[in-house]
C-alpha cells in the first residue's frame, strides 16, 4: 500500500518518502490527504490552542 507525504520545501505530494524528513509531513494514506496537509496542520494547532487556553 502506497504512503504519501507532503513536501513543505516543494510543495508537492511525494509517493513514498523521497524527502529529508525535516522537510515533510506524513504518512498519509491518500493523495489527496497529503496535498491537504498545510490545511491539516493549521486546524491541529488551533485545535491544541484552545485546548490550552481551555486547561488555564
């Protein structure tokens, strides 16, 4: 089963990790998922923003 990643440096979805690590973010399970990883980033960090401003 193919794993997909996304290049922050390139912007591209890679098949496989064809990248140095500190460059992407992955694994993801679908094309797709992985073109929307920056949009998935931003959601988890607001999402464990407020769940730290919810435990002050």
């Amino acid at each position: 089963m193919a794993e997909y990643w996304y290049n922050h440096k390139t912007g591209e979805v890679e098949e496989g990790p064809q990248s140095l690590g500190s460059d992407r973010d992955g694994p993801f399970a679908t094309r797709e998922e992985a073109a929307r990883a920056p949009q998935i980033a931003q959601e988890r960090a607001r999402a464990w923003a407020e769940e730290d401003a919810a435990d002050r």
